[in-house]
C-alpha cells in the first residue's frame, strides 16, 4: 500500500511539473511576444525582414512606381541595396558613404542628410539607373554596377533572387505575399503618413490609385505598419492585421486600399 501511495505521489509531482511547465511556456509567450518581423512568401522559402527593412524596401518600391519605371528598375535597385546596406539605412561606409545606397555626397549624390532621406536616395538611384544605356535589357548586377561603380561588383548577383522575389510582392506582381506581424507598434501618425505617401507613392495616390496599383499601395501600408501605427490593412476582398503573418480572404474588404491606424478611424 505505502509503494502505490508513493507510485500515485510521483505521477501527480510529474503532472504538476508539466503542467507548471506549459504555464510558465504560456506566460512566457504572453509576456514576450515574437519581435516584430515581415515576411515575403509563405513555406520554407520564405524571406524574413525586420521592419526597418520592410519600410524601406516598399520606399524603393514606391519611388519606382511613382517615376513609372518597370518592375525591372525596383529588382536592381533592392538587388544593390542588399549588398550595399543589408537595406538598413546606415550613417556610416566607407569613406563618406551612407544611407541605404552607400552613395557618397563627394560624389555628387547629394547631402548626407539627403543621402539619408529613403526616398530621395531611392529617387537618386533611379535617375542615374536611366542614365545607363539599355539598361532595361541588362542582367540585374551588372545594371547595378553601371550605376554604382563598385570596386567589387559581383556581390550583386548574390542578391539577384531575392531581390526579384521582394519586387515581385511589393509591386503586386505576385499579390497577398508580403505581410508584417507584431504585438504593438509606433503611436499613430496619421500627418506624417499622409506626407510620407505624397513623397513616396506620388500625390492622392493612397486614396486614388489606380486599380492595377492597389496592391503596390497596400502593401506599401503594411510595410511602414510598424512605425506609422497602422494595425489593419485591406484590399481587394483581403485582409491583413498586425497580429498575424499573412493575408485573409475577406468578402466584407472592398477593392480599393483601406487603412486602420491603433486606437484610430478606418481611412
């Protein structure tokens, strides 16, 4: 009888222990959520950007669409900005170079704190890209070398791939596979948004884009969620929210781009 009595005690100790276990697992997860991230794609392949990242990858994308430039334009530009930056804005590089570009004012790129505008070096880019002779039929890295005049031009073509597969979902060439998940982010800020699309995306275009375009402006929002304290985005009969990875079908979601900012109205 005194064994089975010590038999049951032990079995009850183990189940309190992976009970308590899954507790404190649980309330792990509660008080810690999953940092911030973005994704693009879905499955083992997919690509993983912090939210730095995410914002000015769609800035580059933005600024593409805005000087209306093929989707060709936006692969070299995030192809360079790979090897150049990892896409952080940086205010450091070799010599005098910075930002995302590494684009030396010496150089004639423009001021540092121009350099260090996303948009503007996205713009500063894309000039100089037209400027290349065919470059529309050029392979990525080598378009990007023509402009960059790196010492080193081949860890372009490392990014090649990836690059296509991030232009592919912000243009909206491929739709519903780029997303952001996080608990909480910036308080909203609904003045510099509407400035920010203006510069990025071209004027009106974030409540009037044209139908081929919502895609490219919904996945805009979800890229600059996190500091701009978007929680909800939908377009086209889906929906994103700020606490999942991914796209929902939703038939209540109307076509056009409709934002929700945290604690704010739908705009």
């Amino acid at each position: 009888m005194r064994r089975r009595r010590w038999v049951v005690a032990i079995a009850v100790a183990v189940v309190a222990a992976v009970g308590a276990t899954i507790a404190v697992r649980s309330l792990l997860h509660e008080v810690n959520p999953a940092p911030p991230a973005c994704r693009i794609g879905n499955g083992p392949e997919a690509l993983f950007l912090d939210t730095e990242q995410a914002a000015n990858a769609t800035t580059i994308t933005a600024v593409g669409h805005r000087m209306r430039l093929p989707h060709h334009a936006v692969t070299i530009a995030l192809a360079t900005v790979l090897q150049e930056s990892k896409m952080h804005n940086l205010p450091y590089g070799d010599r005098d170079s910075v930002g995302l570009f590494q684009q030396r004012p010496s150089q004639g790129w423009g001021t540092p704190a121009q350099l260090l505008t996303p948009s503007y070096a996205a713009e500063a880019f894309y000039l100089h890209l037209e400027k290349v002779d065919g470059w529309e039929q050029l392979p990525v890295a080598e378009a990007a070398q023509d402009v960059q005049h790196s010492a080193d031009g081949s860890g372009y073509e490392a990014w090649v791939e990836e690059a296509r597969a991030i232009a592919r979902a912000l243009t909206g060439e491929v739709t519903g596979q780029f997303s952001c998940r996080f608990a909480s982010g910036a308080r909203p800020a609904p003045a510099r948004l509407a400035s920010l699309a203006d510069t990025e995306l071209g004027p009106g275009e974030l409540h009037a884009a044209p139908r081929a375009d919502r895609w490219l402006v919904a996945q805009w929002l979800v890229g600059h969620s996190f500091q701009l304290g978007i929680s909800q985005v939908t377009v086209a009969g889906h929906r994103w929210r700020r606490e999942d990875f991914g796209w929902a079908r939703d038939n209540t979601a109307g076509d056009p781009p409709v934002f929700v900012l945290s604690r704010g109205k739908a705009s």
